[in-house]
C-alpha cells in the first residue's frame, strides 16, 4: 500500500477540510469529527491513508474510532477497508477492536413467534429468540428526511449499527476466523492477541445470559468446545433448557493457555467483563492454583476494595483462611470497612471482629463505625465500644455523635448505651441530657425523655428546663407543663422548685413557644390555678396571664377570662388589680 499517499481533498466542503487539518495534525477531536461525516467516497480513500500512517497519534485515533459503536451513517466503505487492511496484514490489535466491535453490533432479543401447529392446523405463539432488523437509515432514507435528519442524527444512529444483520454476522465470524487462523499458524501470538480483544469486552455487553451468546468471538475464546453451546451461522445458541448454568472453561487451543499463568492472572485483574474475570478466575483454580496461593495479604487488601466484583470476592475467600492477619493496621481494617461493597460487609466485619482487639480500636473510631449507615458496621462498632467509656472531652462530645446513628435498628441501643454511659461520669453535667432531648430523631428524643425522668441531677436543674422549654418539639413541651404543674403542686415526691423558679419556668414556656401553641393554655390554666390558691402572687403572674391570654383563641380565652372572673369573685379586693391588668374588660 503506498504510505505516501495525501488525504483526499473536497474544496468545497470546509468541514470535511478542517476534520483533515485535525488528522494531520494528530488532534483526538478528529475522531468524533469524522463520525459526522457522511462523505462515503472520501472516507472509503481516507481509509487507506489512516492505515497506512505509522504515527503513534494516527494509531491511537484509529484504535479509538474502532472503540466506538460501529454506526456512523455512510460509514461503510471506510470499515470495511480497514478491516480488510488490518486482516491482510496480519494487525493483531487493530482486529482485536474489531472482533469486539462486530460483537457488539449483533443483539437479539426474545420474544414471540406463530408457529404452525399441524395438530390443531392453527398457529401458535412460541418463544423464540429475535435479531432486530436495527440497521442505519439507507442513503435514500437520508436524502428524503433531509435536514431534519441532520437536526436528529443522533436518534437514528443511537442503538443503529452499521451494515445489514446478514453482513453483519459475517463480518464477525471473519473476525473470529482471524484469530482461530492465528492459533494455528502462529501460536505465540494468539493468547496476547485474544487478550487485549477480552480486556475491551465490559459488562455492558454481557448483560445476561442471551447477551453472552451474543458475543460471538468471546465465547469461542472461552467456551468454544463446551457441550452445552451450539453455533450456528446465525449466532450461539444454549442446546438446552438452563445449559448455561453448567458453563465451564473450554476455551480454543487449551494447551495454549497453559503455557503459563501470567495471561489469566493478567485478565482476572484487569479485564472489565465479570464473565472474563470469572472464567479466567476458574482457569487458574483448575489449572495453576500456586498462582493463587501465592498472593500476598497486601494483594488481598488491595482486591477487597477493588471495583472488580470477582477480585472481591476472592479476597474475602482467602482472608477467611490467610494467617498474619493480627499485622495489620487497625486504620486499615476500619477504612477496608468503610469501602468494601456492601454485600460483603458481614464476612468482612465477622473477619475484623475475630482479628482486631475493641482496646486497638480508639474511642473516636468505634464510635465513627457505629455511625454508619450499614447495619454490619454498625454492629462492628457497636461491640468495639463495649467495656469503653470516654476519657477526655472529645471522646463525650463524639459520643454525642451517636444522635445522628443511621442504622435505624441498632441507634435506639446505640443512644441508650451512650446515655447509660454519660450517666456513670463523676463529671456529668446536666446538660449533657438536652443533646438527646434536641436531636432530630424521634426516637433519639423519646430515649432522651427517659433520661431526664430517671436521671435526678437532669430532673432538678432548672437551666435544663429553662432550654428544654425552647425546644422547637411541641410534644416535648407538653410534657415538660405537665411535669411543671405536678413540681407546682409538690406532687411528684421530689422537692418542689421555689416559687420564684416556677413563676420564670412559666414566663419561659409563655415567651418560647410560638403563636397557637398547645402548651399555652395549660400554662395559662397553671397560673390562674396558682393565683386562686395564691392571691398574694396575683401582682405577679396576672401580667404573665394577661399577655398569654392576649395570644390565644377560642374556647381556651374563654376558659381563661372564666378563671379570672372566678378569682375576682373570690377575691373582690384584687378587682382593681385585674382592671389594671385587663383594661378591655367590662364589670357589671
């Protein structure tokens, strides 16, 4: 082929020169740029030129154009010739792109058939697999859509490949043919030629087991002589009901493989295909298990977080039965936990939790663990904090973070322990109960209730309930008027609060809960009960009851105007007082 020869010129077409100015210039622009064009007879000339360009630059756009989906509209003379150039001259790689790319333009799907029924002469609907007829629009199609098939090019071309079905199944069997022919003739070439073909392949094109057999190249590679498959010029077939499961290693040229590990240990851990990493993973157990015996516990650590599912899951099978394990960092263990999938979190943590000590584990990081949204770590967490209390004041406030648990089950045992714990501190402040009482989770708050009612240093504090009468929770301040009537009345067998403790206990709730709040009209009923059984408090709290009655509605004013009436008929004396206090009042 002449290596001399100049990209084909079109003056008249400055778009198709400036894509050739990007090739000269070795641009990666010019790969999408050329997937526009549609110039059949430039590109089928072009092919050549590209082929036969020995710049690192001209291969790489090539090897990525062939990476791309094969259905360019007008994009037909330009493939083929670059297929037939890469398969004259005996190109590994550049047919390596196409064995996968070919693969990739053939996908059935299963559907419905009518089948004639010689039984009952009539048709019936059987399951069958179909090929849809999925190839890019004709050259007439085009001409006749016009420029409103150039304003929606891309839904025509998505899902579209080029050529029809029959040429395409062609094609890919003469892909294959390529490298069944190199197997034979140059043996030392076909595992590193198939190889970089399988390590293109991505789960994307095995989405199931129809996608599999899909794979036309793929499977002779890795199944080429299994029983329980059946090829035909129309694509793979499983020759029974469920064979598929019975799937097992038998690729082409065997003894091949065998030569050496190094090519299966090369696509277990960097082929992107599961099915690949599954078949190269039962490959070296059939065949050179020393390989994987001989991994290190640095190899495994490293695969169990690894975003190849396969490399996980050895991993976790190794780790299980792997000595030395007590060597590694506890810092390690804990950021494995934190990054492993999450189907695997329970062997993992099980593993953790036989091999690390709770006294490695600081306060801070136990804590953190329990945190966590996957009940597994959690629970990990949750059995490093036994026996630990916190030391320092860091340790109290990240045993706070305990509130904000997400692993519903376990928080309300989580939160329970960190309350159980606050309260045996020497050093424990009242106050430490709010940080329950204020969460945001219900359950935090209704456990932070039980605090304050069994705890008596919480219970006795009148800053806690001074901010607890600010908290924005309505039910919470409900309660807590309930409580401050029985400590009014002295009936709760505790010592009562001073009289001036209540009077700013009640002013507190008045001042910090909204407008219609439900907890003003007992409040407003507290205070009036207080004034009857107090007069001489009436100076003080009737301000109070005048504001508080000045906010609310309904059957509550009423009820309030009614115990203040009562009061003054009870008391006439105090009637200036309460004229005082409530100067839009009438007396008759």
């Amino acid at each position: 082929m002449a290596r001399d020869r100049k990209p084909p010129t079109n003056p008249g077409d400055a778009a198709w020169d400036r894509t050739l100015r990007l090739f000269q210039a070795g641009s990666p622009e010019f790969v999408e740029m050329v997937r526009q064009r549609v110039n059949a007879p430039g590109l089928a000339t072009l092919a050549e030129t590209w082929y036969a360009d020995t710049r690192v630059e001209a291969r790489r756009m090539l090897f990525a154009y062939l990476e791309r989906p094969l259905n360019s509209p007008r994009h037909e003379p330009l493939v083929k010739r670059l297929f037939k150039f890469a398969d004259t001259a005996g190109d590994d790689a550049v047919m390596a792109r196409f064995l996968v790319g070919l693969d990739r333009t053939i996908r059935r799907k299963r559907g419905t058939a009518q089948q004639w029924n010689p039984r009952t002469r009539s048709y019936d609907n059987v399951e069958t697999v179909l090929t849809p007829g999925d190839t890019t629009l004709s050259r007439e199609d085009r001409t006749y859509l016009g420029s409103w098939f150039a304003q929606n090019r891309e839904k025509f071309v998505a899902g579209k490949f080029l050529f029809s079905v029959p040429t395409r199944q062609y094609l890919r069997r003469r892909a294959w043919r390529y490298f069944r022919r190199l197997g034979r003739k140059h043996p030392d070439r076909y595992v590193p030629a198939v190889c970089t073909a399988l390590k293109l392949y991505t789960d994307a094109d095995v989405p199931d087991g129809l996608g599999l057999l899909d794979n036309w190249g793929l499977v002779h590679v890795l199944f080429h002589h299994s029983q329980v498959l059946e090829a035909t010029p129309r694509g793979w077939f499983a020759s029974g009901t469920g064979a598929l499961a019975l799937l097992r290693p038998d690729p082409i040229y065997r003894q091949l493989w065998l030569r050496s590990s190094e090519p299966l240990f090369d696509l277990l851990v960097n082929a992107k295909c599961r099915p690949v990493c599954l078949w190269a993973a039962k490959m070296l157990r059939e065949h050179f298990p020393e390989r994987l015996a001989a991994l290190t516990l640095d190899d495994l650590l490293t695969w169990l977080v690894s975003e190849n599912a396969v490399l996980n899951d050895l991993a976790v099978e190794f780790l299980e039965r792997a000595g030395g394990l007590n060597a590694v960092p506890v810092e390690r263990w804990l950021a494995l936990t934190e990054q492993a999938r999450p189907d695997l979190l329970d062997r993992i943590c099980e593993l953790v939790a036989r091999v690390v000590r709770p006294e490695q584990v600081s306060f801070a990081d136990a804590v953190r663990l329990g945190m966590q949204r996957p009940i597994p770590l959690a629970r990990l967490g949750r059995s490093f904090l036994e026996g630990k209390a916190p030391a320092t004041d860091t340790d109290v406030q990240a045993l706070f973070g305990l509130r904000e648990a997400q692993a519903e089950p376990l928080r309300p045992g989580l939160v329970r322990w960190a309350c159980g714990v606050l309260a045996a501190r020497p050093d424990f402040r009242p106050l430490w109960v709010l940080e329950f009482l204020d969460a945001r989770h219900e359950d935090v708050r209704e456990i932070g209730w039980e605090f304050l009612q069994t705890d008596a240093r919480a219970r006795e504090d009148v800053t806690v309930w001074q901010r607890l009468l600010e908290s924005p929770y309505d039910n919470l301040r409900l309660r807590l008027v309930g409580m401050l009537e029985e400590r009014a009345k002295g009936r709760d067998g505790l010592a009562a609060f001073s009289p001036e403790h209540v009077r700013f206990l009640w002013a507190s709730v008045l001042l910090n809960a909204e407008r219609g709040s439900r907890a003003k009209p007992f409040v407003v009923r507290q205070m009036i009960d207080h004034v009857t059984a107090h007069p001489d408090h009436a100076g003080e709290l009737f301000p109070i009851v005048a504001v508080a009655l000045r906010s609310v509605r309904g059957p509550e004013f009423r009820a309030g105007l009614a115990g203040v009436a009562a009061f003054v008929a009870r008391n006439p004396t105090r009637r200036p007082l309460v004229e005082a206090v409530f100067p839009e009042l009438s007396w008759s």
